[in-house]
C-alpha cells in the first residue's frame, strides 16, 4: 500500500511542477504576445504616435490598439489550451517532456499565425476600402473606421484560433515519446 501512496504522490508533484511550468510558459508567451501585438500597431500606424494619440484622448486609436492585443490574445489562448492538453500528466516523464516541447512549438506557431493573420487582414482591408486612409482616419479620431478594423481584426482571430485548435490534434505526444524510445 505504501509503494501506491508513494506513486500517487510522486505523480501529484511530477503534475503540480509540469502545471507551475506551464502557467510560466503560457504567462511569458502572453506577455509577449501583449506585447508583439502593440509592436505590430505601431508598425501598421506609420505617421501616429500611438501613446501621444491615446493621450490625447483618440479613442478611435485605442480601440483598434484593443483589438490587435484582443485578436492576439485570441489565437494564442488556443495555443496556451493545446499546451495544457498536451502533456500527459500520467504517462510518465519522457511523454511529458515530449508533451510540453510540441506544445510550446503550438504555441509559438499560434502567436506567429496570430502575427500574420493581423497584418494581413489590415492589408487586405486597405485594399478593400481604397476610397478610405484608414490610417489618416484613425489620428483624426475616426471612430467608425477603427470600429470596422477591429471587427476584422477580431473575426480574423477567431478563423485563426480554430485553426489553431486543430494544431492540438496534429501530434500525439504519447506517439512520439514512444517512437522516440522515451
């Protein structure tokens, strides 16, 4: 019976430090994509000084701001979700390992998807609205035009988080620790 306990207990602690690991890593690959995502808008605002507009009070700029952090956000939480899911807490050491390396490569091809899908969709949407200078738009405070980039920041994230949920089924870490020899 006590060889049972010992087990149980030892799986518990394997479990809380794999859990504690990956809070760490889902936290740094959040704060990170927090701050790609202003990274991004300040590259796809050329000619606006962001935080001078926001200060200023240009809610039109805080709101799509908003969106990119939120549309970020978004895709990489399905990327944090498959990292949870795929490591197996009871399935020995060697899985784990190989569990948490494929989901934090998930999690970095999210918040690179993340990355493209936003600047693709302000492109694409330049393109789409030619009689529109969204950008000249937005530093006048315009708040209609960064209503409607952020809706399509956002329902681009959404298209993207799905397909980033389907990453989660792609590998099988169990599989692969076993063909590793792990």
């Amino acid at each position: 019976m006590t060889g049972s306990i010992e087990t149980i207990i030892g799986q518990a602690a394997v479990g809380v430090v794999a859990a504690i690991l990956q809070l760490l890593i889902g936290l740094g690959l959040a704060m990170s994509s927090v701050y790609l995502g202003l990274r991004m808008f300040d590259r796809m605002t050329e000619g606006i000084n962001e935080m001078d507009e926001i200060k200023k009070g240009n809610v039109a700029v805080g709101i799509l701001m908003a969106a990119v952090v939120f549309s970020i956000a978004n895709v990489v939480q399905r990327g944090v979700a498959n990292l949870t899911s795929s490591v197996p807490l009871d399935m020995g050491v060697g899985p784990m390992i190989v569990g948490l390396v494929v989901g934090v490569l998930q999690l970095l091809v999210a918040l690179a998807a993340a990355a493209f899908s936003i600047s693709l969709a302000v492109k694409v949407l330049d393109k789409i609205t030619t009689d529109i200078d969204e950008m000249k738009e937005l530093k006048r405070g315009n708040v209609a035009v960064a209503i409607l980039m952020a809706g399509v920041l956002l329902a681009v994230s959404f298209v993207i988080s799905s397909g980033i949920e389907g990453l989660s089924r792609a590998v099988d870490p169990v599989a692969l620790a076993a063909a590793l020899g792990l």
